[in-house]
C-alpha cells in the first residue's frame, strides 16, 4: 500500500526544489524541518514530475507530512512565514 504523503500548494515568492531542505511553519508558530521527496505540476494530461517549481505555480509536493491549510512552506535560510 502507497503512504505517500501529497501536500497540494501555491507557490507564492521564489522557487522549490526537488531535495530541498524546508521548514513548515504551522499556525501556532511550530516549525518543522522536512526534506522535498518530489514535485509534481499540473498539466493537460494529469500531472508531471518537475526537479523545481517557481512563483505562480501550484504544485503537489511530497515529503512533508501534516501541513494543513494556511501553513507556509519556506527556505531554511529566510524563515519568513
């Protein structure tokens, strides 16, 4: 059975990279390091495997698990939810 865990997300400033290291920023000010396994964008025919992902997109990534709405995904070296 597949647990992979899919966070759906719009990417709001910057760029997400395939193995990126991230912190997710939860609502009550937890932050949470986690490591991006996978990046998925969506395309006419479903979906497809990208190495990055820019502002404006809104993309599938895996390797975070118990994001919720309204978390925010950031850079290790600017945390700025």
């Amino acid at each position: 059975m597949n647990n992979i865990i899919r966070e759906y997300v719009s990417i709001h400033r910057g760029t997400i990279k395939k193995h990126q290291s991230v912190i997710l920023c939860d609502k009550n000010g937890q932050n949470k390091g986690h490591k991006i396994s996978n990046i998925q964008i969506f395309d006419a025919l479903g979906t497809c495997e990208v190495s990055e992902a820019k502002a404006g997109e809104i993309v599938i990534l895996s390797g975070i698990d118990n994001g919720m709405i309204g978390d925010t995904v950031t850079s290790r070296e600017d945390i700025n939810p």
